[in-house]
C-alpha cells in the first residue's frame, strides 16, 4: 500500500475557504485561468417549521420559516420556549422542508385564516384546537392517525396554493447571493405500514418557479415513483430544477434501499435510470441516528457502532420490531455496494447516491453541534428533564422505546461551491460534491485519479492538481489510461473544526465487487495520529486537544486494486473523543441521567465517495456532469 503523509500543525498549509472569507477577499481576482469551486459552505438542508403539522402539536407554534432563516443565518431568535437563542456560527444555507402533509395548516387555522375557516374541515379543526383539552387532543390523535392511512382530514387546493406561495416568497425575501441563501423545499413523508420512505426536495429556483405547482404529498402518492413522477412533471411544465433526499433509511425497515421497486419487481434499468436521476444525494447522518453503517453489516470496522438506531420502524401505532435482514437495505455503505451489485445485472447504478448530513429539528433551530444542542423537538429543547424522557413510544414494547437521551446531536452538509447562490449550492448537490458530518465542521477535500503522485501535495496548488488531474468527491474515475499497470491513487486534504476537536484518523472505506457478483467492503487507515486516546473529563464536560492532529494532506494508493472488479471509495475521518450533548446537560442544567446513557462522542465526517467502473466509456453519466466537472475532466482527455 503507497501511503504519503504530511501532519500538519494548526497553522498548516490553508488549502480551504469558507464562504466568510471568500466574501473578505472579494475584491482579490480569483485564480488565474481556473473555475473550482472553493468555497466551502455550511447548511442544513432539513429544518421543520411551525409550519410542520407535526412541529406544530409537538409546541412548535411560534417561529415559522422566517423564523428559521434568521436564525440560521445567525440573529438572535425567541425559542417557544421563551429563551433567546443565536447560533455562534451562522449557517451559509438552510431548506426549510415543512412536511407537505398538512403544510402551514395549523398555524392558518389558529390565526383564524378566513379561507381555512370558510372549509368546513378548517372550522372543524379550529372548533376542536380552542375547545375542550380532551377534544383538542382527539383532532390531533386524528391529523396524525391520517398520515398513517394517507386519508386526509383536510384538502383544499386553493388554502395550499396560498401557503405554499407565502413559503416560496418567504424564501426569496431572505435570499442573499453571497452571503445566506435559503433554498426552497418540503418534505414528502411517505411511511407504509409505518415504515420511513421520507424524502426532502430541493428547488434551485425562485418562488416565480417552484411556486407554479403545490408539493406532491404522500396523500397523493406513497410510492417513491410518484414522488419521481411529480418531479418529471415539474421540470417539464416550468423548466425548472428538483431533485430529492432520503433520510432515515435505518428507520424503513429494509425498505429505502431495496433490491425491489414498488411493486415487488427486482429493480430493472428503468427504475434506476428513474431513482440516480431524481435522488442523487442522502441524508447519512441526523438526529434520528447516523446511517453510515451498522456493526452487523460491518463487524471487521472498530467504528461502526455509531449512534444507531436499530429497534424497528417509525410506526406512528407505535415501532415494528427490526430483523437482522433488513439492515442491509438501511445504511449507506451497504446500499453502495448493493447499487454496484444493481449495476452489474442492469447496467445502472440506482444507489449512487452522495453524502450529506443534516438535523431533522422540528424547533426551527438549527442546531447539529454536541455543545449546543436543542433537540428535536420543543418538548426536548434545553430547560426541560429532556434526556430520560421516551421520545418515541412503542405501542408492543418498552424495550421498543426511544429514550431522549438517544437523540444524536447531527448533523450538517459541507458543500463545495463556486459561490454562495442557489445555482451554485444545487449544482454542487447534483455533481455530489458534498459531505456529511455529524455536527462538527471538519474540512474536508477528497480527490482520485490516476496521474496523482506524493509530490501534488509538496504542492502551493494541492487542491487545482486535484481538479486538473483527477476527480473529486462524488465524482467517477476516468478509464486508466491504456500504457497504465498502476493503482487508483487518492489526495484526501482534511482540517479540523476550528474551534473544535482534534482528528483522531483519516480512513478510506472500499467497496467492490468480486468476479462472482458479490460485494465486499474493506476500511483503511490513512492516517493515524501519534497521540491518541481521550482526554474528556464528563464531570466537567471538557476535553484537550493534546491528543490527534489539526490537519493531515494525504496521498493513498490502492493496495488490493483489481481493474476488473467495479468498486467505490469515500474518506470518512473522525476526531479525538469530545462530550456527548448529554454531558453537557448533565453540567450545565444539573440534568441527573440514567446509567447507560452515552456521554462521549467521536464526531466525524463522511465524503460523498467516488467510483470505478470497469471498461467505463469516457463521457459515462456527462449528462450529470456540471460545468465545473466538464472542465476538470476535459484536462484527462
């Protein structure tokens, strides 16, 4: 294995820029001749409002999506729980993505909205909210129960084309190219038989698009193709952009990432053409637990075991108990080596998807760091008993039950952009040039390529040799050049938080598949600091960076490389462990916690990974290809 590695101190070499500094070095030209992106922006593309049904009878009735938006773009807002919240560091880019169930409903109906009340449903629901306690709680028990059998309790068009207009200019009214860009979306939450097909759409367009037509919701359809087929329909009749992402495959119950359609047919070349089309990216890592991997699926990867959540479905009539079987079609790394093994019977990938994190926070607030977190849902945020009340209640067992306690604070997307505008962040998401993390904000490049040696890293340029000679994260690797015997080699670039922790390891994670059609996956330390180990102090919440490594620019090679086996990789790097969220309960609200409550983390980030296909023609998948990625590959012709 050819391992080239430079540890770097925390005034190392700069080979990053976040959007604040971009915007500071305005008024310096760019780099002569080139067209990267390099800007790094930070977001959170999954943020429920009040205008969420469901955020909203969980106490969410005060802060709407501009709400949102000025928080996360760093002014001070009133939580509903009266306390005045502001994000140390603000956010670049934030989806409001308000479930299309039900949306914006509740709050129109408590502000006695004349067009809701003049339907005799709306009335019904307002008569039954300002009522008797007893009759209020039966029309929620009855807003919810009606996700479950998709029949609603409310449909008026006219009511959803006014809320969804107010969304979509609310969105515009907040957009600052530049500086905060808020991108439209909403949620479809789709669940059969409890189990979660959720998936957040993301517009690149402005309200005078997006706002053409209402959200499909899983009232109008439950099956993802129905999403897709609204999608089709959008781009068509407004010319316009969309694209979706499925969160929390590890609460579907084997279903998000199946080997079968709808329908129960195996997966055909349609259906994949279809699913990479419209889904290009997935939300790994959230407050509902991380999706990576599960140490079943991957018992040989000491850090698997990392905030899961594998008890059963999100059953609204309470959890369905998980089977062993079912994993394997929930988490990410085995989804991309069920995608390669899709490809090799079809001739497509459906599963080759990007990662990123985001939070999932009803609260509006967008909040993913451990030392700072505010839960899912009002009824958890800071200044209750939060930790070890059930946040999630099964009706066949306690055993079944979510304990708050197990709530993950995660995550955010890291995306790497030409500029902070719309166009740019969703070009971006569709190249799949994005990562997760679980709430820190590492940075993080990752490239492959063929020509790459150690001495791109001695490099001032490291990150244009990079794009000049290789492919970045989310990328496929070009053919090898013919007269080539050598391996697939990797520059992965990775800082720590700035006001953060140290990095533990950098790895690459491996998935290929053998002569005989099976998948295989392999994890390899590329870095590992001298001095490791923890240095947390629970009583206290503290810890020390005298332990792990700032920054490391690595170059790897392939050491087990078999050019005929089809394979993908993606750089997951994880930092010193640091106090868990609830450490810090436990020090700064006094918050007493039950014995087997975890209250040490190791955050970490996951790159979006890049591909090898054998025999692969050139121009394989150009038509996904943005600017930026037809200019870096234009240089391997």
């Amino acid at each position: 294995m050819t391992k080239f590695i430079i540890a770097l101190g925390t005034f190392g070499w700069v080979l990053f820029a976040s959007g604040a500094l971009a915007e500071q070095d305005a008024q310096y030209s760019p780099y002569a001749g080139e067209e990267f992106p390099m800007q790094l922006l930070w977001g959170d593309t999954h943020v429920h409002s009040s205008f969420s049904m469901d955020a909203n009878v969980m106490g969410n009735t005060r802060l709407d999506p501009g709400d949102a938006y000025r928080f996360a773009r760093g002014e001070t807002v009133t939580a509903n729980s009266g306390q005045s919240v502001r994000l140390d560091r603000p956010l670049d880019f934030l989806v409001v993505s308000d479930h299309a169930e039900y949306m914006g409903v509740l709050p129109k109906i408590r502000a006695e909205d004349p067009v809701l009340l003049s339907d005799p449903d709306g009335m019904r629901i307002f008569t039954a909210l300002n009522g008797d306690p007893e009759v209020g709680r039966s029309i929620v028990d009855e807003l919810v129960n009606s996700l479950a059998t998709n029949t609603p309790i409310f449909n008026n068009d006219s009511a959803k084309q006014d809320i969804w207009t107010e969304i979509t200019l609310l969105a515009d009214r907040y957009n600052q190219p530049g500086v905060f860009t808020p991108l439209i979306g909403f949620e479809w939450t789709s669940m059969p038989g409890g189990d979660n097909l959720h998936r957040v759409v993301v517009y690149a367009d402005d309200a005078d698009r997006a706002g053409q037509m209402i959200p499909v919701s899983a009232f109008d359809g439950d099956r993802p193709e129905d999403l897709w087929a609204f999608m089709q329909s959008y781009e068509e009749k407004t010319g316009g952009r969309i694209l979706a992402i499925p969160h929390n495959a590890n609460l579907s119950n084997g279903r998000m990432f199946a080997t079968e359609d709808s329908s129960g047919k195996p997966i055909g070349q349609a259906y994949a053409v279809t699913r990479s089309r419209w889904e290009p990216l997935m939300e790994v890592t959230q407050i509902k637990g991380d999706g990576e991997t599960h140490p079943l699926l991957s018992p040989d990867d000491e850090f698997a075991d990392f905030e899961t959540w594998d008890k059963g479905n999100l059953a609204l009539s309470g959890t369905i108990p998980k089977e062993a079987g079912m994993l394997k079609h929930e988490y990410a790394r085995s989804a991309l080596k069920t995608g390669l093994e899709i490809e090799a019977k079809t001739g497509v990938n459906p599963y080759k998807f990007g990662m990123i994190g985001s939070t999932d926070a009803h609260t509006s607030l967008a909040t993913g760091a451990e030392n700072n977190f505010w839960g899912k849902a009002v009824l958890v945020e800071p200044g209750t008993p939060r930790t070890n009340e059930t946040f999630i209640r099964s009706a066949a067992s306690e055993e079944l039950d979510i304990i708050a306690w197990q709530q993950v604070a995660s995550g955010y997307a890291g995306v790497w952009a030409t500029s902070n505008t719309r166009d740019s962040i969703f070009e971006a998401m569709k190249r799949r040039e994005v990562y997760a993390t679980t709430g820190s904000r590492i940075q993080l490049r990752f490239f492959g390529g063929w020509r790459f040696g150690e001495n791109d890293l001695l490099q001032p340029d490291s990150v244009f040799s990079g794009y000049r000679k290789g492919v970045p994260m989310g990328g496929d690797l070009p053919p090898r050049p013919a007269e080539s015997t050598t391996p697939p080699g990797f520059l992965i670039m990775a800082l720590k938080d700035p006001l953060g922790a140290n990095l533990e390891r950098v790895q690459i994670v491996k998935g290929w598949l053998d002569a005989r059609g099976e998948s295989h996956e392999k994890v390899y330390d590329v870095a590992v600091a001298e001095k490791i180990g923890s240095t947390v102090n629970v009583e206290k919440a503290t810890y020390s960076n005298r332990v792990g490594q700032a920054q490391w620019a690595s170059y790897w090679q392939d050491p087990d490389f078999d050019p005929a086996q089809g394979a993908f990789y993606y750089t997951r790097v994880i930092e010193i462990p640091t106090p868990r969220w609830t450490a810090y309960d436990v020090v700064r609200l006094g918050t007493e916690i039950i014995p087997e409550a975890t209250m040490v983390v190791q955050d970490r980030a996951y790159s979006s990974p890049i591909w090898y296909t054998p025999g692969r023609a050139r121009g394989t998948n150009s038509a996904n290809i943005s600017p930026v990625n037809r200019l870096t590959k234009s240089s391997l012709e």
